[in-house]
C-alpha cells in the first residue's frame, strides 16, 4: 500500500514548545456502555449501585484534587471543583433516579444519557467556556461509569513508551492521570486557551495545540507527528525533510538556550547602554518561578481572571489575596502588575450570567462589567490591597478602558476599598500605584485626560489591532488582516507613549508583540519603557534587545513613520533582527 504524504494542520497554540513521536489517538470512551432492561423490583439495586458509584467518584476526585494541589499548586487543584459539583448535584441525581423508575433501563445507560443531554446543552452555548464545561460532564460520567463497571485503572497512565496524544478533547483528570514521562504533547479538535486541557498542558510543560478541527479523522494510532505548540502546527507522517527541517530547530533552540541561559541575570540594555524593563506575563502565582527562571525582572501582568476560570466561580477575597500575596512575594524586590478581572468575551465563569450580546467582545466585560457589579469589583480590589503589604511593588491595572471617566470610577471604588481596611486594621500600601490598559483606540486617542489619574499604561496589542482594524484575530478568513505593523497601530501606540512621557509616567505593552523578538527592536525605538512577555518568549526577546544598538532602534522607528503598509514595517523589522541576530529569527518565525 502506498504511503499516506505529508499533511500539516493548523489549530491554537497554547502551550510552547517542538515534540515529535507517535501519535497515541483517544476517540470517544474507553468503556463499552450495556444497555437492557430491568424490571421494576430491580429500580433500587440500580438506585444504590449508582450512589456508590457516586462515593467512589467523589472519594477518586478528592484523591486527584490532593495530587494535584502538591504537584501544580491549588489555583490548577481548584479546577476539579467542578468535577465535585457534578457529583453532588442534587438535580442531576434525581433525573438520573427519575429516568430509571419511568425508563427501567440499566443505571449506565440512563447515567450516559442524562449526561449527553446536559454536555450537549451546554455544547450549544454562545459562551466559549460554558460550552467547555461540557467536558467536565463527561469526564465525570466516564468516571462513574468505570465505577459501576468495577474502577480499574486509566489506561492513560500505563502508557509504555512516549506518545504525542491526540483527542477529540481531554479531561483535567485524564491529564492528570498521565505518566509525565511518557507524554510528549497534547492535541485537541476542542478548546481555547481558557479550557482546561490548555491551563493543565501549560501547568505541565507539555507543547500542546487545540482547536485542531477533525485531527481525529486525519491522524491514526502510530503515526509519526511533529508537534509545535508556539506556532499551533500539527505535521502529519512527516517528510525526512521535514523531519530535518524541526530537527534542526530543535538542535539550534537547545544550543540558543544554553547561550540565552548565561543571560539569565544580565538586564536588558542595548549596546549602547538603554535599558528596557522586560516582565513577564503569567496565568497562575506558581509560574513566577518559570519567570524568574527565564530571566524576567518582573511580572508585566498576572491575568487574575484566570483565578475566576479555574475555580468556575467566584474566589473569596481570602483566596484571592492568598495567590495575589504569593505573586507579591514571590516576585520580590521586584514589581508585579495584577490586572482586575477581564471577564467577559470568551472569558466567563459559570457563576457570572452575562446576556446574549450580539458581540460580546464589544460587550459587557472588563471593567465595564467590574463597575457593574461594584460587590464583586470591591473584593478583588480588597484583596489586592492586603497582598500590597507584602510587596511595595506591586501595582493593580485596569483592563479594557475607554475614557477617563472610568478609571475616576474605578479610583473611587478603589479609595473606598482602602478606607474599609483601615477600619478594619488590615494592613495595606496606601500609595500603591494604579495603571490602565491602552486597548482600545479612544482610550490611545485620549491618553491625555487619561494620563492625570494614573502612574503608568501598559498597551494591550492584541485587542489594540483587533480594536482599530476591526479585525478578530480568530478569524480565519481575516487572519491576514491582523497586523500589530500596520501604520495606524503604531500611530496609537507612539502616541500613547508620547504623551506618558510628556506627563511623567511609563508606557509598557504587553501583549503579543512584546512577545516577539521581531518587533522589539520597533517597541523600543518607538520609546516603550517596558516589554510584558510569557516566560519563555523572554530570552529571546533579551537576547535582541542586548544585540542592537538604542539608536538602531530609534532609526527603524523613523523609518517605519514613512511606511505606508504593516508589510513594508514587518520586513524592516526583520531585516534589523536578521543582520543582528540571525538564529532569533531562525526561531521566531
């Protein structure tokens, strides 16, 4: 039979990183489901084999919640609440108690469909993380269903030699059940980078890629792939010269990082002696330690809606305060921004019911919905606050703001917030420093009534050329459209850090391309004070900023003033990295 050719596919890169070996495919359930009938009289057998089920469940999740906690720490633990919650759902277990007397089928095959309708229900819905709450369904379901056939062991973790799995979706407690050692990378066909497979692929270090429609359909047990999680490519039954071409890479990013490594304590400062702030960007507190590690000086941004996603609700202020004051400590001497709740959009936890909104990212998120709701807004400002006293640097930020009059809001709210812990006798830095986001092109346009009321900006590209473009950047259609390069982004942001500097505050950007080693060069020229990146972008983009000279950067900066396309400034770009430091664009792009 003639060999199957080469098939690259792409998905969402979520979890940095090359892997290549063979494909383990997961489809569907791993348990045969029966299906009969009973009579009436055995309705109570199936009753109780389905509550013991249930005690079993709950005691393996509790079981899993520990492990986790001790190996990832307890923000990624407090994604098997939900797991919980299915469990001791009162409603759920009554459907199932309801279905048997009037169906009198098997308690399997009526557990199976009770949750299909209820995965399939929330499958149907608009908002990206309710539908994968659906997966915390059925994987609670497959759990009790091993259960009632006898337990047994996830096959999953007796893996015996390293595979690159490949799903329609995946599990929290299916990842976890993996033997670490044994799984080289993680694809999905389901997902965003807010579901659980990513935020656990991230927690574990594995490469990861989803969103990778019908892969399941494309790859077959034992195929050789190649796996890149930064670029979100899958490589199917690769070619040799494909093979060389990642092998390559793959050699030339360990001898890159063993060079890159020695640069781990040295600050980012051109050749001719300007220096940058280079932070780092991070989803939980436990991944300082990787920022620290990279090199990073800093933390540019904590995205603290991620505490909200983990949990699937609402985190007490003690619990927010305990992962903001472990970033507080961790990161001291050195500054840590929190950024308050960017909910909203694709970003939702079950506890917050949002309306239908024909476009939710124009919608009620941010600190619109922050505002709204002033209970909520208030314990994460409170919160805030008491961790302050573990750090003098640690700062709070505001996302998604579009005039001045909202950050006067959110200031009042916040001063109210300080006057109820001095009452209280918590402890607290009462000058700590408050900035805002510049995502949104009237919030650049009107930096100067914004510039009074704050101490620093940080630029939110991805949102900024999604916003001035009008460009959604998850389009595949309009992905060519998407260009942080383009003539009026730049304009937005060289005059949002103009007129900081003009009223004596700092500009950062942390978006993506503060990310990309490409367009340092051009942030920098452009007078940004500050680059926010993830972890692992952070030695690359150090490396550029220590092979380039302040005035190299100040001329491509000029330069790129006269271009008339995003093209023309991204090619500038590259050109300057190219002659200065080749093997980073070997590895950026």
């Amino acid at each position: 039979m003639e060999a199957q050719r080469e098939l690259e596919l792409r998905g969402i890169g979520v979890s940095p990183g090359i892997a290549a070996g063979p494909v383990l495919l997961l489809q569907g359930d791993d348990l045969p489901l029966p299906e009969y009938a009973i009579a009436a009289e055995e309705v109570p057998r199936e009753m109780l084999r389905l509550e013991e089920a249930l005690i079993a469940t709950r005691r393996q999740l509790h079981d899993i919640q520990r492990r986790v906690e001790d190996a990832l720490g307890s923000e990624s633990a407090g994604i098997f609440e939900a797991h919980l919650q299915v469990v001791d759902d009162p409603s759920f277990v009554d459907e199932i108690f309801r279905d048997l007397r009037d169906k009198r089928k098997n308690v399997e095959k009526i557990l199976f469909d009770a949750a299909e309708r209820y995965a399939r229900t929330l499958r149907q819905m608009e908002d990206d993380y309710l539908r994968e709450r659906a997966t915390d369904i059925r994987d609670v379901t497959r759990r009790i269903l091993r259960n009632l056939a006898g337990g047994g062991v996830d096959w999953l973790a007796g893996l015996d030699s390293p595979r690159v799995l490949v799903a329609r979706d995946l599990a929290p407690s299916e990842m976890v059940a993996f033997d670490r050692r044994k799984i080289l990378g993680v694809v999905t066909e389901l997902g965003s980078p807010t579901s659980h497979a990513a935020i656990m692929a991230r927690a574990m270090d594995l490469p990861a890629i989803v969103g990778l429609h019908a892969v399941c359909e494309k790859a077959r047990d034992g195929d050789r792939v190649i796996l890149d999680g930064v670029r979100g490519v899958l490589v199917l039954r690769p070619s040799p010269a494909r093979e060389e071409d990642y092998g390559r890479i793959a050699r030339g990013r360990i001898v890159i990082q063993k060079r890159l490594a020695t640069l781990k304590d040295e600050p980012a400062v051109t050749r001719d002696g300007h220096a940058v702030a280079l932070s780092a960007n991070i989803e939980m507190p436990a991944d300082v330690e990787a920022a620290w590690a990279r090199g990073a000086r800093g933390i540019g941004l904590f995205r603290s809606e991620n505490l909200f996603l983990a949990s699937g609700g609402d985190p007490s202020e003690e619990r927010q305060y305990e992962a903001y004051a472990e970033v507080a400590r961790r990161i001291m001497p050195e500054s840590a921004i929190i950024r308050t709740l960017d909910l909203g959009g694709d970003k939702m936890p079950a506890s917050v019911k949002l309306p239908d909104e024909a476009n939710p990212f124009l919608g009620w998120r941010a600190i619109r919905l922050c505002l709204d709701r002033p209970v909520l807004f208030k314990t994460q400002l409170r919160a805030i606050l008491r961790a302050s006293a573990h750090n003098p640097n640690l700062r709070i930020m505001y996302p998604m703001i579009s005039s001045a009059a909202e950050v006067d809001r959110a200031n009042a709210l916040l001063e109210e917030c300080k006057a109820e812990l001095a009452a209280a006798g918590l402890a607290f830095n009462a000058a700590v420093e408050v900035g805002v986001m510049i995502e949104i092109p009237s919030a650049a346009l009107t930096a100067d009534l914004i510039a009074p009321k704050v101490k620093f900006f940080s630029i939110g590209t991805n949102d900024l050329v999604q916003y001035t473009l009008a460009v959604d950047r998850g389009n595949e259609r309009i992905a060519q459209l998407y260009e942080p390069t383009h003539p009026a982004v730049l304009q937005l942001i060289r005059h949002t850090v103009e007129v900081s500097h003009r009223h004596g505050i700092w500009t950062g950007v942390c978006g993506e391309a503060a990310g990309n080693p490409i367009l340092a060069p051009l942030l920098l020229g452009i007078g940004v004070d500050e680059l926010s990146a993830s972890p692992g972008a952070v030695p690359l983009v150090k490396d550029v900023v220590r092979q380039i000279r302040y005035a190299e950067a100040q001329d491509l900066a000029e330069a790129a003033r006269g271009m008339a396309t995003g093209a023309e400034v991204l090619e500038l770009c590259r050109a300057l990295v190219r002659r200065v430091a080749p093997e980073i664009l070997e590895l950026a792009e």
